[in-house]
C-alpha cells in the first residue's frame, strides 16, 4: 500500500510549511490527485488518519479534489475529458496521444489555524 508512504509524505511537507508560517496548528491539507496517478482515494484517506496519530497534524483533515483525465486532441484541437481510460476524442473518436491532465499528486493548500501552536 503506497498510500502510507503518500501519506508519510504529505505529512512531512505541511508539518515543514506551517513551520515555515509561524508553527499554526494545520486543521486541513488540500491534495489533488489524477485519475492516472495510481493512487486510491480512500486508501490515503485512512493511511493519512492512522499516520497523523501522535504528530503534530493529529486531527487533521485530508481534503482530496480527485482530477479527470484530460487530454489534448490534435483533429479537434480542443481539450477534452476522457470518461474512462481510452485515448480517444470522445467528440470525434480520433487518437488523442497527449495528456494533458491526470496524473497529478500535488499538496494544493494548507487550512492553518494562526492562534494555536502546532504542538498543542
């Protein structure tokens, strides 16, 4: 289960970011993941929980914006979104070889809360 090590991760980055603005209490962090990026949603959710126990993001809130597959398609030259995993124009069924959008794991905010320290 890579999600722990996703986890493991994410934790360390906005426990160093709210360091890095003047040590508030994180209340949530604020992922975006693809659709391409292998990563289950729910599986990181729950890794995230467990891994957060005794540090000093402990009830803290993991907000997942989970992103489309988005390509580009080179007849329409037009993005398009893709509903299911199959590279073609869903508007003129040509091949659309260029992703655009999909695969992205990104730490996108941090809800830090000024007025508590973060060690509680």
């Amino acid at each position: 289960m890579h999600e722990l090590s996703i986890a493991l991760s994410l934790i360390e980055l906005a426990t160093e970011r709210a360091q890095q603005a003047d040590g508030g209490r994180v209340e949530a962090v604020h992922v975006r993941i693809g659709a391409l990026a292998g990563v289950e949603a729910d599986a990181l959710r729950f890794s995230f929980e467990v891994a957060c126990r005794d540090t000093p993001l402990e009830g803290a809130r993991l907000i997942i914006e989970e992103t489309p597959i988005v390509v580009f398609c080179p007849r329409c030259q037009a993005e398009r979104t893709l509903q299911a995993p199959r590279f073609e124009c869903p508007a003129c069924g040509g091949p659309t070889p260029t992703l655009v959008r999909g695969r992205e794991l990104e730490l996108t905010a941090l809800e830090v809360q000024d007025d508590v320290p973060a060690d509680r």
